[in-house]
C-alpha cells in the first residue's frame, strides 16, 4: 500500500509489517532492534502473542535473530501484540505515518500501575518525512510524534486507576528522513503542524478501534496476597 505524496509503501506479510521508506533514509528510534541514529531501508512490526512473551525471554535478542531470518538484520525492528490488520496509515504534506496502536498496558505519565500478567499492548509509529533534517530537527520531531501521540491517546478517553491514559509502557517511535539542512521542526514550522496531523490522525484512529473492541477501562491487576 502506498501512502501518497510520499515514498512509503507498506506491505503487510504475517507475522510481519513492513514500512518500505523507498530508500536508505537516516533513522531516529527507540526501536528494540537497531535503536538510535541509524541507516536503513525498511522499519518493520513483528507481531507476537501475548503468551510468547515470558519473563525469562530475551526479547530484543529474539527480534534480532527474526529479523536476520528473513534478510532484514540492518533494519530497524519494533514489536506488537496487536493484530497487524489494526495497522493505521495517515499523511500529512510531507509526512506519511504507520501506527498500530495496542492499549492492554496503557499508562498514565508519572503514575504507573500494576498491569495485569499476559496484558500486553504497544504503540508503534513509523514516521516518514520527505525532506532533509538536522540531527537537532529530528530530535525535534521526535518530539512532537510523542506529543501528537499522547494527544491523541488523551481524546481516545482510557480511563486508569491513576488517571486518564497518556500512552502504555512501552510505546516505541521511529522517525525517517535523509540527512539535511532543516535545522527546526516545531509546532511553529509548517514541518511540525504536518507531524502533529500525520501522527494525531494514525493513532487516534487506531487507539479508537482499540475502544470499540475492549471499553475504555482496561483491566486491572488483582492485588497480590500480601496486598503489595
């Protein structure tokens, strides 16, 4: 599928989600996989049950080796529990945004709560923009994906023990682009409006799938015996 006015093309292969950025880009991630700066051609969304993810496993250890199993060890690498058929595509000018959106372990910023065993949920979010940014810019823009996310989270309305959820526990963000000379991207720039859209309209829409299959109150953990 290709997102227009943009290079990205997804292609959806179970287990898999493959974002396609048309081309070796610069990626900015807190992937599991290949974190921080790096180069690649794809980012891709491995999807796992629940029941797959022990304690005792070595997670990023795992990805690692299924992405080296089908050709794909120098990409970057995230992980879902969510159906990937979820997945929701939007785009904005020049920025094109892949999210699959899970809330079983949703959170809210600066209170954390005890999450139910086997109750996993994830938001991933892919990001392309067409054009050329700074190391600072894509710092930048990392954080406005992050604030259009928990924007959108807030008006999706997951009620929590600690409040109103902001986002889950283990969110992950990967933001592409080639190497340039863009030095800002703000909610001042035209750059930043179109990642806060791109980003906002992807993960509200999947964070709204999310509620009309399982309410806005995820469940809870019940009190261990000694009531810790």
């Amino acid at each position: 599928m290709a997102v227009a006015g943009t290079d990205l093309r997804v292609r959806l292969a179970p287990p898999w989600l493959v974002a396609d950025l048309g081309g070796v880009r610069r990626v900015l991630s807190f992937a599991p996989h290949r974190p921080g700066f790096r180069s690649a051609r794809h980012i891709l969304i491995r999807q796992v049950r629940d029941a797959d993810l022990t304690p005792d496993l070595d997670a990023m250890g795992w990805l690692g080796a299924e992405m080296a199993r089908i050709g794909h060890a120098g990409d970057v690498g995230m992980m879902t529990s969510r159906g990937l058929h979820h997945h929701r595509l939007a785009q904005a000018g020049p920025v094109a945004c892949l999210a699959t959106v899970g809330l079983g372990n949703a959170e809210r910023v600066g209170r954390r709560r005890m999450v139910p065993s086997g109750s996993y949920g994830t938001i991933n979010i892919a990001l392309l923009v067409e054009g050329g940014l700074t190391d600072a810019a894509m710092i930048e823009a990392l954080s406005i994906v992050a604030q259009a996310r928990t924007a959108a989270v807030i008006a999706a309305g997951i009620e929590l023990p600690t409040g109103r959820a902001t986002g889950t526990g283990t969110d992950c963000i990967a933001l592409a682009c080639d190497a340039g000379g863009t030095a800002f991207a703000g909610l001042h720039t035209a750059l930043g409006e179109a990642i806060g859209a791109a980003v906002h309209d992807a993960v509200l829409a999947g964070a709204l799938a999310w509620v009309a299959e399982h309410g806005r109150e995820p469940a809870r953990a019940a009190p261990s015996c000694t009531g810790a």
